[in-house]
C-alpha cells in the first residue's frame, strides 16, 4: 500500500491533520493503536485558542464547536482570600472557547469517517524506516496480520509514550523536563459551575480550579500530593478541601454534588529538540508535555498541525521544501513560548513543598503585580487566548 503521509496515531493531533491534508487533497493513513471508542473515552480539558478555532473553520470541523462552546472573554484568578479578573477581550481584543477536546476529537473522526478517510485501529508493532531516505515506509499488525505503507512522510502524532520520538536516534535527541512536586485530583460533577468563567486559585492551602463543560457539568481541580489516590478522597473532603482554596465568597455560592469521575494527574513540562528526523515529524505530545495549568496541551499540539500542515501544502503544491525543511526550528520557538507560560502560570498558582516564606511573598506580590499593572495583565491575556503562529 502507498500514501503521501502515514500518521501515526488517531488523537486531536493525528485527526487535525489528516482531516487539513484531507482539504487540499493530500492523501494520509491514520494509524491508532486503541479502538476509537478507547480515544474518545478520554476526558480533556478544551479551552481553544483562536489559532485552533481557525484551524477547525479551515478542517470544515466547526459546525458543532461553534453551535456548542462557550466563548471565555477572561477569567478569573483568586488569591489572598479576593479575586480579580482578566479581561482577555479588552486587553487583547480576542477570547477563547470552552469546548471538550473529547468533542473536537468525536467531530474530526466524523469528518474523517465522511469523508472515507483511511484510519486503522488496533494496530501493533508500528515500526517507521528510511525516514533519511526519499522513501520511508511504515510496517505494523493488525488483525495478527503485517501490514506495510510506503509514503512520502512520516507525522509522528503518537503521543508522549508512542514509537515516533523513539524513532529519532537517542544520541541526536535532546530532551528537556521539568517534573512538578504535586498532581491534579479533578472531578467532574453533574452541577452547575460556580461561574460562568473559569476560576484559578492560589491559596496557602495549593491551587485549586474551578472550571466547566456545561452549564450542568462542572470540572474542578485540587492540588494533591503526588503520593495520593483518588480512593483517598472521598467527595464531602474534596468539596470541604476546594472551599477551603477559594475565597469565601465564592465557596458560599459552590453546588456540590456526587462526583462522576475522580483521577489524578501528574504535572510535566518536557521537550524533544528537534521536531523532525528526515523525513518524520512529530507533532503535539509526541515532542511535548505541559503541566495542564494554561491549557496549552491541545493548543501547542495545533500549532504543530498547523507549521507541518502548511509545509507539506508547499511542498506537495509548489515543490518547495523550505517549510519542512524548517518545520522544527519553527515549532519549538512557539513550543518553547507555551512552555514558559505553563511554567510561570504553574509557579504563580502553586504550593511548592520546598517553598521559603520569601517565596511564598514573591508568589503574593506577583498576584499583586498581576491585579494592578494593565501590561502583566495584557502579557498574561496574550499568553492565554494564545501567541501568533
Ligand atoms: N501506534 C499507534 N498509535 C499510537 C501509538 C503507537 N505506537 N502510541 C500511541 N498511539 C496513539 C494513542 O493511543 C493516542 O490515541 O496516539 C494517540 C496520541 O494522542 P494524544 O496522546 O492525545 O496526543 P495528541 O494527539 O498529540 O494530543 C495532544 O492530548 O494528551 C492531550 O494534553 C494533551 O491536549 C493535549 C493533546
Ligand atoms: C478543564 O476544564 O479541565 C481545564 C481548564 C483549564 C485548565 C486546565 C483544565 O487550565
């Protein structure tokens, strides 16, 4: 079997791009490891940027997002027992939208799907060769069958624990992380959120999140030690520890309720430079990890899609090979800047076990900082709804 591009792997990543190769008549294979039912049982978080709202328009992918998200034209940080808000609209012009990357994933399977794209599940063994060469070809099973796709271009969309990074020689990887001392034990509730905006909170106590998916469907998020279980943490403790995090005002307006799913999550920040060996290009969290803190994860995953997409048009349209000739250098200078604001947004929010009195003052007089001077307020907004491709 030949195609110009073999993706491996069927998440947002894998799905945006083939769903945009797919547009300007580019041919793909999407290899997925898991059944689609597995991929979409993932809750995510989705908080778009507008570069991803565009990049769904240009998919033909948008319908549903644009009917069913909720735009977000700020939010709202609380500390110090006060809060404030962010007004993205006024200070950037441009807002984001609240809409589950579990729908953007379920929307791009069915435009794929309608448009008899080609996506293999359950596959095993995938194994990428020749990428150094003009010729690179993919072998895998499926079926207990083996199965070989020859092609152009490799895009390496599998993921932090997929075979695509490890497919670049380990001696020519450079791989940048930072783990973060605590986790995330987040709920989901059948009750209405506590704003119609999201809430991020530092308290003496750790962070804590108060977020949605709709207007009876809430997301909220404690910071835990990593050592912790979700068993630990029976519901009534859960909502006394998040009012406890959040100002008293507004934990006197919290609906509380059964909890329909209970997990915890580590926190990462993590790079592989380069992006690209040869001819095979990773996109999203195949080259990098963000703590979930900015909701950067998906977002960046996008700006990938977007360089490696616009690269093979060029080449595939205009013969040209300037763009995937400098597809990596392009990203990480976008990946390195959603990096850093994860980084600093997590610091700012977090309690961190080693943390001096003096720390803690420095973590207080940047909220300050933050509350009372309209340029860190407009640097912070910019950073959120999301930096220029
Ligand atoms: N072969 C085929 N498929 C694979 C392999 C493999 N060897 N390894 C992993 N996969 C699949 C996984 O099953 C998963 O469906 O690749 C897909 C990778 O999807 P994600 O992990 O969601 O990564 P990505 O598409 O880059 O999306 C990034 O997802 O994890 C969140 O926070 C992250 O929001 C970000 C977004
Ligand atoms: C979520 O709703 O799950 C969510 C929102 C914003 C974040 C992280 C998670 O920064």
């Amino acid at each position: 079997m030949k195609t110009q591009v073999v993706i491996i792997g069927g998440g947002p990543s894998g799905l945006l791009l083939a769903q945009l190769l797919h547009v300007q008549g580019i041919s793909s294979v999407v290899l997925e490891r898991k059944t689609k039912e597995y991929v979409l049982g993932r809750i995510r978080a989705g908080v778009l940027e507008r570069g991803l709202l565009d990049l769904m328009r240009e998919a033909g992918v948008s319908k549903r997002m644009d009917a069913e998200g909720f735009v977000h034209n700020g939010t709202l940080i609380a500390y110090d027992n006060k809060t404030f808000r962010i007004d993205f609209a006024q200070l950037t012009g441009n807002s984001v939208m609240v809409y589950g990357q579990t729908e953007v994933t379920r929307d791009l399977y069915a435009a794929r799907e309608a448009a008899g794209g080609n996506i293999e599940f359950e596959v095993e063994d995938v194994e990428i060769h020749d990428v150094k060469s003009d010729a690179p070809f993919v072998t895998f099973q499926v079926g207990g069958e083996n199965r070989r796709i020859e092609c152009d271009f490799v895009a390496g969309c599998d993921g932090f624990h997929g075979v695509s990074r490890q497919s670049i020689p380990q001696e020519k990887r450079q791989e940048f992380e930072k783990t973060y001392p605590f986790g995330w034990l987040g709920i989901l509730s059948e009750t209405p959120p506590l704003d119609h905006e999201l809430i991020y909170a530092n308290s003496p106590r750790g962070f804590a999140l108060c977020s949605m998916r709709n207007a009876n469907l809430s997301r909220y998020y404690i910071q835990c030690p990593l050592s912790d279980k979700p068993e630990d943490w029976s519901d009534d403790a859960f909502w006394l520890e998040l009012k406890r995090r959040i100002p008293a005002e507004q934990a006197a307006k919290l609906v509380t309720g059964p909890s329909i799913e209970k997990s915890i999550a580590p926190l990462r920040s993590f790079v592989c430079e380069p992006m690209q060996w040869g001819r095979l290009f990773l996109c999203g969290d195949a080259a990098h990890i963000v703590p979930p803190t900015g909701a950067k994860g998906l977002n960046t995953a996008a700006s990938d899609v977007q360089y490696l997409y616009s690269a093979l048009r060029q080449y595939y349209h205009e013969n040209d090979t300037a763009g995937i000739d400098g597809y990596s250098e392009k990203a990480l200078v976008r990946v390195w800047k959603a990096e850093r604001f994860s980084w600093w947004f997590s610091s700012l929010l977090h309690s961190f076990p080693e943390q001096s009195e003096f720390d803690q003052k420095m973590q207080l007089s940047e909220l300050e900082f933050l509350r009372t001077n309209e340029s860190a307020q407009k640097a912070m907004a910019e950073n959120y709804v999301g930096l220029p491709y």
